[in-house]
C-alpha cells in the first residue's frame, strides 16, 4: 500500500512539473498565472502526500521492530490421543 501512495506522491509532482513546463515551451493555451497556481499546488500536494506516506511506512516499521514476539504453540504429537 506504501508503494502505491508513493507512486501517487510522484505522479502529483509530474503533473505539476508538467503543467508548468508545458505552458512555457508553448504547448498549452492556459494563462500562465493559472499554470504556475494549479503547478504549484500539484506539487506541493504530491510533496504532502510522499511525506504523509513516508511518516505511516517509518511509522509501521517502528511498530513492527518494538512489537514482542509471541512464540508459538507446541504441537501435538501425532499419535497421541486424549
């Protein structure tokens, strides 16, 4: 799941990036004050969710180092009745 909330994290920074870049080689009609605004929002919002993402991953992996270890139960011996 980590994987995929990165891979969106990206994603929102290319779209960004893209908008950006795009309109200023000329290869978009949008106002360049609205391309720079929405750029700049998709990146900050692509870099608020690989951090959201990278806090829960450092997160679980805390939970699972402090987390005990319940050691498992003998089995029975074949054979045996009760």
């Amino acid at each position: 799941m980590d994987l995929l909330r990165a891979v969106v994290a990206v994603y929102l920074i290319y779209l960004g990036v893209s908008l950006i870049l795009d309109r200023l080689a000329g290869r978009s009609d949008m106002a360049l004050w609205l391309a720079w605004v929405c750029g700049v929002l998709f990146v900050l919002a692509g870099a608020a969710f690989g951090w959201f993402t990278w806090r829960h991953f450092r997160a679980g992996k805390a939970a699972e180092e402090d987390a005990p270890e319940i050691p498992e139960a003998p089995e029975e011996e074949k054979g045996r009745s009760s």
